[in-house]
C-alpha cells in the first residue's frame, strides 16, 4: 500500500516539465523496507552531485575530530586562522565581531555571515551561470567581506544560512590534520563505510555530473572543485543511504551528540519552512506547507541542485535521491514531504 503511495507520488513529480532526470531511493533503517525509483538518465548507481548535503560529511568530520579531542565547538575561529584573514569579516553597524565566531556558529549558521554564493550584485551563482569559475578560499572570504553581515553572532533564535560557515569549517578541519579535505573525508567516512563511489573531486580526471539550469545541462567542474567543504562532493543513491543511515545512526559519531545539535533556527524568509540545528537541517512536517496534515519532521540536508538526504524519525525511513534542477529548489522539498505526509 505505501509504495503504491510513493510510486503515484514519483510519477507526478516526473511530469514536471523542469525535470530531466530523476532517483529515489527510500529505506527504513534495516532495510526491510526499501522502495526505489528513476526517471531519466539517473538510477541508485548514477553519480550526482550532491551540493549541499557536502555539509553533512564536513559536519561528521568536525564531530569525529570533536570526539577524538581534537576540538571543541566553543572553539574560536581565531585559532586556526590569521588576523588579515579574519579582519573585518564580520563588521556588523562599525563593531567587529569576527574574533568572537566559534566553530558552533559556523555549525548552526548562527554567524550571521552573508552568503556570497546568493548575495549581492554580483553574487557568485550568477557569475557561475554565465561560465565555470574556480573560487580560492581567499577569495570566497573577500567577497564576504564586501557584504554586510545580517546579525551578530549567536542572536537569539536567528540563523542566516551561508555556504561561507562551511567553506571556514573545511579549512578548519585541514589544519587541524594537516590532510586535505579530501583525504580526511577518505579516512573518517569513505573507506570506514565503504563508500566506493563517493568522493571530492580534485583532478581534471575526476568526474563531475552535470546540472540543469531549466532546459539547459551545465557543466561546472572548475567551480564544483571550488567549495569542497559547502558543497563539492559526488555521490550515488545508494552511497548516501549508506552515509544518512550513519550519520544519524551512530557508526561515524555518538548519538548522544544530537541532544546538543537539536537547537533549531528559523533561516532566511527565502530558505522557509527550513530550520538548521548543528549541521543539518530539520523540515517540520506539521505546519502551513503540508496545511498542517503532517506530524514529525524530516531532517538531514537538501542540495541546491536537487538532491536530497533525508531522515524521518517518525516512520524510521530514509529519503535519497536527486531531481537535477538548479533553477527550482523546491522541487526536492515537495517531492520529500508529500511523501512523508502520504505514509500512515
């Protein structure tokens, strides 16, 4: 009866004219129930990008390195970066504020830090639009810096989603081993899960799938290979059902951790219904955009290019999958929680 629930579910999503391609893949937590579907070119064993559910592997990296005592989410930032680096990174009204940035602001997105990738004149989706741009670490700083921040940090109940946290952490996490982020993600996640066909993308040889904007498939390696920590990862469905069910699961960190990550913000009124709690987002299920039809939450992350990575503790059920279109975020949102509303 559910999947007949989800299959009709699928099917209306694919009659979307903005969709090309498509995969779903969903399971409970041992697999008794495991439901997949795709459209297109995808299928569970297609590469995808997953954009920003990258997020998710940087924020397993900062709380396995958290456990092994190699530091601790009040951390200052000011360790592990230099004083030009920082230097008015956060001026919020003539105060600078960039000393007092933790690791926990950059986790929660409570920095108050703008996102150059969606702020601005000249913001960097538009320029990565028009061509495939690589971005330094540099130079992602100094277009933040050319914004304003939109509050300081930790302002009650206030998070500002903003790729730069990210980007900041995945240097973070470099130093502190002295490894790239590829490397770390390799010995932390990838090979302890047995993650074959998941990677970040270094070299001109590594694969990198394409995107559609509307009708139109790009190709963005140059700029892919520029985010790595926020959003530069490749993956497969069947790969990050692999990584989800670890992630909240507790093989790759403690569980007990969640009680400290489930402190919820609402994000900017572009990013509603989405909340951030540590590294992860939450999607109530029970408000205005399901008409108050749903009960629990999803949470896990979405990607800007379609992709998704979900959990519903409610039902014990995995949600993975791609839609490929960067032109409509919300595409993965609906398709997500119709069906976790429609699964009684």
């Amino acid at each position: 009866m559910e999947t007949k629930k989800i299959e009709k579910i699928f099917n209306q999503t694919i009659k979307s004219k903005q969709l090309h391609e498509c995969v779903l893949f969903i399971e409970n937590s041992n697999g008794d129930f495991s439901y997949k579907n795709d459209y297109g070119d995808k299928h569970v064993d297609s590469s995808l990008l997953m954009a920003s559910i990258t997020k998710l592997f940087t924020t397993a990296c900062i709380l396995i390195l958290r456990e092994q005592g190699k530091l601790s989410l009040d951390d200052e930032i000011t360790e592990y970066f230099d004083s030009i680096t920082l230097s008015r990174l956060h001026l919020y009204k003539g105060q600078e504020y960039s000393s007092k940035l933790t690791i926990a602001n950059l986790l929660f997105q409570t920095s108050g830090l703008p996102d150059a990738f969606e702020e601005g004149k000249n913001t960097i989706k538009k320029r990565v639009l028009r061509e495939d741009t690589h971005f330094t670490f540099e130079e992602i700083i100094t277009l933040t810096k050319q914004l304003k921040p939109h509050f300081t940090p930790d302002t009650m109940k206030r998070a500002h989603y903003a790729d730069v946290n990210f980007d900041i952490l995945g240097e973070i996490i470099e130093n502190i081993t002295n490894s790239t982020l590829a490397d770390v993600y390799k010995s932390l996640i990838f090979e302890p899960l047995g993650l074959m066909k998941t990677y970040l993308p270094e070299s001109e040889n590594d694969f990198v799938p394409n995107i559609y904007y509307k009708d139109t498939a790009i190709f963005r390696p140059k700029f892919i290979k520029s985010c790595p920590a926020s959003g530069g990862g490749i993956s497969t469905a069947r790969e990050l059902m692999i990584f989800i069910k670890a992630f909240f699961g507790g093989k790759l960190f403690k569980k007990d951790i969640f009680h400290q990550l489930e402190k919820y913000n609402k994000l900017q009124t572009s990013m509603y219904p989405i909340q951030y709690g540590g590294g992860y987002m939450r999607i109530p299920l029970n408000g205005l955009p399901t008409l108050f039809m749903g009960k629990g939450d999803l949470i896990g992350h979405l990607g800007s290019t379609g992709s998704f990575a979900l959990y519903f503790p409610e039902k014990d059920l995995y949600l993975v999958g791609d839609v490929n279109q960067l032109a409509n975020p919300a595409l993965p949102i609906r398709l997500a929680m119709r069906i976790a509303i429609s699964i009684k």
